[in-house]
C-alpha cells in the first residue's frame, strides 16, 4: 500500500548498506550524470523516474499535491530503488549536503510492505 508520492531530503533516506559505500554500477551512474550534464538540472523529478523507498514509521494522512509536498520532518524512508539517481545527483552537485538535496519518492506503508 503506498503511503504517499512525497519530496524526499537525501539525509533521510536509509539504505541497505553503508552510506559510504559507492554504488558498483558506475556505468548507470555515469550515464545520469551525463545526462544530467546536458540538460543542465537534474530533470529526472516526475512520478516516472522516482525513486521508491519504504517508510520507516507511520506518515499521517497522504500529501495534497504529489511529489511537491516534502517528507514530514523526522521521518525516515528505507531506499528500494534509486541509488544510482542518488549517487549521480550527488556526484552532479557536489556542493550541497544531503540535507539540501531531494528527489521525488514513491513511499510504501511500513506495516502492509515488511508484512509479507
């Protein structure tokens, strides 16, 4: 069950392994970072290139307006898929912190996904 299409701050994304860690597909993420090069912004913002994450804690009633509301404060999303748009959004703007950059997100309901 999805629990909402939300703007996501990278400081509150989890993922699987260490923060640290690079993604081992550098070529995907080259290709983005081209991509994103080229067309001079990060364009890959609409609900079909998302990312998908599963939320680590119940977030209330689902946001008004799709990929425009942000994540509610304090909350925490486990990342699915994306970590190649991650990497390459990160390698594209170095200068801003996780906290400064965001992505839209397909959040899924803890408690239906982790059930299974």
């Amino acid at each position: 069950k999805i629990a909402g299409y939300y703007q996501v701050r990278f400081d509150q994304i989890d993922t699987q392994y260490d923060q640290a860690r690079e993604v081992s597909d550098m070529l995907g993420v080259n290709n983005l970072l081209a991509r994103f090069q080229h067309d001079g912004a990060m364009f890959y913002t609409g609900h079909t290139h998302a990312m998908v994450g599963v939320a680590r804690q119940d977030l209330g009633p689902r946001p008004l307006i799709p990929f425009k509301d942000p994540l509610p404060a304090g909350a925490r999303v486990l990342l699915m898929a994306g970590h190649h748009r991650m990497a390459a959004a990160r390698r594209h703007c170095p200068e801003k912190s996780d906290h400064e950059l965001t992505w839209s997100m397909k959040v899924y309901d803890h408690s239906k996904i982790l059930s299974y």
